[in-house]
C-alpha cells in the first residue's frame, strides 16, 4: 500500500466571487439548481488560486466557459424544431432515446471507460495525437442517445462546438502548453456549523448525519472543475474515466463528521498523461471557524480530455510540479495509472475461483443446508438464525433519467448515478441488517456506458457478502428500454461496504452458481479493502 502524501496548499489564495465561480469552477456553477443556489445564496465558498490568464469578467450574467456547449445545443434544439424538418422526430441510430431539449452545463462527467495514456513527464511536450486505442474509446463514449454531431454543434454549422461560445465573448487565448499542479488548486468549503439552511440541504433525515450521496455528487463536480483549471473546456470535453476506493474509515482520535461540523474539499491535478490527468482531492473537517482543519482522507478521480465531438482524444497541457511535495505526487500518480491498468487487466471477476475460494463456499453452503435439515427434522419455522439465502437480500427500483440531471453533453453526469447508487446501496444494507448503517468504503468505479436522457434506469441491489458487522453491496444499473426489456444493458456496477452499529450481521448464502460468483465478488473486494478488513477483525469504527 502506498504511502498518504498530503497536498500542499498554495500561498496565495482568494475566494472567489459568484462571477469568478462561473468562470474557475464551471460545473460546479452550471449543475442545477441544487449547487446554484448554493454558490449564490447559501454561502457554500470556493477559494482559488489566481493566475494571469483568468477570466477578468465581472458580471454573473456574461456568458461563462460552458457557454459554446448550450448555444451549440438550443440552437440545434431550435433548427430541429422548425416545421417540416425529419431532424425533430427522427430517432438516433443507435436506438437510444433522443437527447432532450436545451441544455444544462453541469458537471463534467460523461461516463466512459477509456483507456489511459502513457505520462508526458515533468519538462516533456504532449504526444501530438491520440492513440487509436483512445480514439476508439472516445469513439463508444458518445454512446446511445447521444449525436456526437450534437454534441460538437454540428446542427449551427460549426466544426467545433468552441467556436460558438468565443464569437460571443471575444477572443480568448489558448490553454498554455504547460501548467504547475497548484494552478489547478480549488477547495470548496460547507459551513455547516453557521449555516442552518445548508445543513438542512445535506441533512439525512432528521438527524445530524450527512448524505453521503451528496458528498459523492460534489466529489464528482468538483473534480470536473479541478481538470478544467488544468486543460479548460473550451474546445474539448472532460469525462471521468474512473474512480479509485474511498474509505470513510479514520483515526477515532478524529471523531465523527457530522453537520454540525465545517467540511472542506481541496483538490489539485497531481499527474497528468497525453490526455488523462488525475485529480487528488482531500476532505477536512473543524468545529468552528476559528479552528484548524482536521484531515480526514482522500479521494482520486481519473479524467480523460476529448474533443467537442468525442471522436479522439484532445490534449491536455503537460504538467510541471514545482516543489519536492509535487513531484513526489506526480510519480505516485504515475504509479497509479500503471496500478490501474494492472486492475483493469486482471480484474477480480475475470478470475477463476482458488482451491481456498472453492472451499469456502463448499463449506457454507453445506453448513447452511445441513442447518435447514437439522431445523426442518425439529420442526423450527428458522432454519439458520444467523444466514439467509442472498436472493432475498435484493432490491430493486426505477428511476427516470431527467433533463435536469444532465451534464453539459447531454447524458446523466455520474456524479447523480453515484449519488442513486449510495443511496440504493444504503437501503438494501438497511434492510438486510435491521437497522440503518454506516457508511464504510466505495470500491473502483469506471465508467462503462453514458445514460442519456430519457433512459428508464433500473437499479439492482444485493447483499453479496458479510464478515461480522460489515455488509458488502453490489448494486447494479441497466438501462431499459420501453417495450424492449431484452434490450437491456448494465451500464455499471458499484460496490459499498456499510457496518453495523449493533455489531454482528446475517451472512449471506449463495445458492445458484450466478450467485457464488457475486459471493466470490464481494469476498475478493472485502479481502482487498484494508478498511473493511479492519473494522471486521477489530471493530474498529468508520469515523467521518
């Protein structure tokens, strides 16, 4: 396991105005009413680290770096809609549902599983073109329901969807060939402690718990907005390719993260590829704003820069770490992405189960049926107290995908799937240990397929796995199409870990072969995960 290495905070610092949000952190700005409001009104605070190139405009209402994207799409919304034109009613060639009208520049992230480039170093120049293995990638991410014509603003005429927004607000100049890591420094601060309103908004139900959900949705945004200080969203698209384990488990001395506590996230670029860049994002809390903050851990998304239309990879200005800290950063994170690929290539469920792997569930299943006889000669209406059959452990709903939750690309931002997907996970664990629970850690996620507009989205969730008080979730999402369920197409699958606050939980039993797969799953992520690990054989308590 490598080493934490906490990033250095800039020197020079300045919160930034509801004018300057729109320009430093766009997604942030531009994702819905929920953060708009937010930034405006409800005294949630960006601080920045300013740069000579930064936009100089003052007034909120100027269009802002976003802005090519939704005059590219109202306008193909309007030339669509005219009379006559085929355009409006025609249905896109991959059968996906149309892309709604307007457009809502949110968040940044547009799934795709894109394979990663290899690093431009400290004091090396970007690769002049993507590869063909990244331009096949970029190629798929466009994805169902989404018009990649449409997306580069094809429908106004243009050939690339940036020049929309330049002839509107002058000329600006290009992102410079290189860039520091701090230059891309952003952190969001949630004045929970002084701000009743706010609290209100991340409460979770009528406690003083948070909504995890939400902390994973402005996770998301606000690594968008990170990669955009970095390469800029002028003329290219940034799309989250991945991202890694994050614990909710810290030092007890810590104590718990409740709203009644300040929640700080800071970020910066810490490695950056021909086209890919990671971003490291540490969270902190405080009592008050008179106290020092108090670390609590960190969170990596992987980014990936492609042209407006998504048909290859763009370029991204190669990184150059300044200090010791930074350099130490960018070779770890160069590490990671060889880590990555290593775990994409050999990923636990492609391989076969261990002789100790065969065991295991040999010898829980016989036990499991040997209980139910034994209960069933004795007459007991339970055959084993302490195991039920992991199908009754499923729960599944439906949901909607709405325009409003759209990002600037027209399909669903993962930021809102992860958020759908937690809180799925929470129910399910909810239900299978009889009681609410913690949250404790959230495996890999990469992005596999986009979820346009319009996408009636099922979501699975599952008990896979129990070791004492800790509950392992898979929860899967598939797209379902309308009159066509043989159609359906699992669009990622997310894996949480929750504990129990009353100790000791049911284990699950397998009992189709399908089923001792997902068992193998779960066993093989509770294995890797040094948290769950240790709150199973110590109790230790996630703290957060």
């Amino acid at each position: 396991m490598m080493a934490t290495i906490r990033l250095e905070e800039p020197l020079e610092l300045k919160v930034a105005s509801l004018a300057e949000v729109k320009n430093v952190a766009p997604f942030s700005y531009e994702v819905g009413e929920h953060r708009h409001r937010s930034l405006g009104l409800r005294g949630l605070q960006i601080k920045f680290k300013p740069r000579p190139d930064d936009s100089t405009d003052a007034d909120a209402d100027a269009p802002g770096p976003l802005d090519w994207a939704m005059r590219a799409r109202v306008a193909g919304w309007f030339a669509n809609a005219r009379p006559g034109n085929s355009a409006a009613s025609a249905a896109p060639a991959s059968g996906g549902p149309p892309a709604g009208p307007g457009v809502n520049t949110s968040t940044s992230t547009s799934q795709v599983a894109a394979p990663l480039e290899p690093p431009t170093g400290p004091g090396t120049s970007a690769a002049a073109g993507p590869g063909t293995r990244a331009a096949s990638a970029a190629s798929n991410a466009a994805g169902p329901g989404t018009s990649a014509s449409a997306a580069a603003g094809a429908s106004t005429g243009d050939s690339s969807g940036a020049s929309t927004g330049a002839s509107t607000t002058g000329p600006r100049a290009a992102p410079p060939a290189s860039r520091a890591p701090s230059d891309s420094w952003l952190e969001m601060l949630f004045p929970f402690s002084s701000n009743a309103v706010l609290r209100e908004q991340y409460q979770r139900f009528m406690s003083n718990s948070m909504r995890y959900g939400l902390l994973l949705e402005d996770l998301d945004t606000l690594a968008g907005d990170i990669a955009a200080r970095h390469a800029g969203v002028r003329d290219r698209v940034l799309l989250t390719a991945s991202i890694d384990r994050i614990s909710w488990l810290q030092d007890p001395d810590v104590g718990e993260m409740t709203l009644s506590h300040d929640l700080r996230m800071a970020g910066q670029v810490v490695w950056a590829g021909r086209s890919s860049m990671e971003v490291l994002i540490e969270l902190s809390r405080r009592e008050s704003s008179q106290q020092a903050w108090t670390f609590l851990g960190l969170a990596r998304f992987v980014l990936v820069a492609r042209t407006p239309d998504r048909t290859a990879a763009a370029d991204v200005p190669v990184l150059l770490p300044q200090t010791p800290r930074e350099r130490e950063l960018f070779e770890q994170g160069q590490k990671h992405m060889q880590l990555r690929n290593q775990r994409r290539d050999t990923h636990t469920a492609r391989k076969p189960p261990t002789v100790e792997e065969v065991a295991l569930v040999h010898d829980l299943i016989r036990n499991h049926h040997l209980a139910r006889t034994l209960a069933s000669h004795h007459h007991h209406h339970s055959p084993s107290a302490d195991a039920v059959p992991m199908a009754r452990t499923g729960l599944q709903s439906s949901v909607l995908m709405h325009s409003q939750d759209r990002n600037a690309f027209d399909v669903i931002f993962g930021g809102h799937l992860l958020r759908l997907a937690y809180e799925h996970a929470f129910a399910t664990a909810a239900l299978h240990a009889g009681e609410y629970c913690d949250p404790l850690s959230m495996d890999d996620v990469a992005f596999l397929l986009p979820v346009p507009i319009g996408t009636l989205l099922r979501l699975t969730g599952q008990v896979v796995y129990v070791e004492g008080p800790v509950v392992r979730v898979h929860v899967r999402a598939t797209k379902l199409e309308p009159g066509a369920p043989e159609q359906s197409v699992v669009t990622n699958v997310f894996s949480f870990a929750f504990v129990s606050k009353s100790g000791g939980v049911r284990r699950v039993v397998p009992e189709t072969m399908v089923e001792a797969m997902e068992y193998l799953m779960g066993y093989r992520q509770h294995v890797m995960d040094e948290t769950s690990r240790m709150v199973a054989e110590d109790r230790v308590r996630p703290k957060l």
